[in-house]
C-alpha cells in the first residue's frame, strides 16, 4: 500500500477533471481518496491504494481527460493510514 498526495496544475478545471478521476479510479479499482478543486486552479488529489493501482491512477492523472492541459503534478509522498473512503470526488 501506498499514498500519494498529488498537485495538478495547468487546465485543469472546468474540463471534467475531479469527475474523470474518479471514475478512472473507480475503473482500476482497490483505490481510496478523494479528488477536488482548489481556489488557486488547481487540482488537489490523495491516493491510497495498492501501488500499481496508484501509480496507474496517477499516470492518468498526467493526460486527464480529453479537455484538460496538464502541465505539472506535484506528487508528494505520504504514509498509507487506511483512514480513506473508496474513491470519490469532494465538491
């Protein structure tokens, strides 16, 4: 298990971003987190899950939907505390 704080910026709301994630996450499933908009434009996102299902999540995470520009993802590292929901957006 592992947990990944991630930071996207570029176009990244208003394109479907949050709801995108969480279903692509919900696809590769044995995810838990939450994904959701920030003041400033970007996206925050936390992952905990196996690492092959967050490192898959968070490869996805560099294209987005069809709409988004991402231009950088900042992906800090955190201790796995199994204290997540399965994945969804907050709004």
């Amino acid at each position: 298990m592992i947990r990944r704080h991630l930071y996207i910026s570029g176009q990244v709301q208003g394109v479907y971003y949050r709801q995108s994630t969480a279903q692509m996450a919900a696809q590769i499933g044995g995810l838990s987190g939450w994904v959701r908009n920030l003041p400033d434009g970007r996206v925050e996102a936390l992952i905990e899950g196996p690492a092959a299902a967050v490192e898959r999540l968070i490869g996805w995470c560099h294209q987005g939907p069809s709409l988004a520009q991402v231009e950088h993802i900042d992906i800090q590292a955190e201790t796995p505390s199994g204290d997540l929901r399965p994945f969804g957006a907050h709004y």
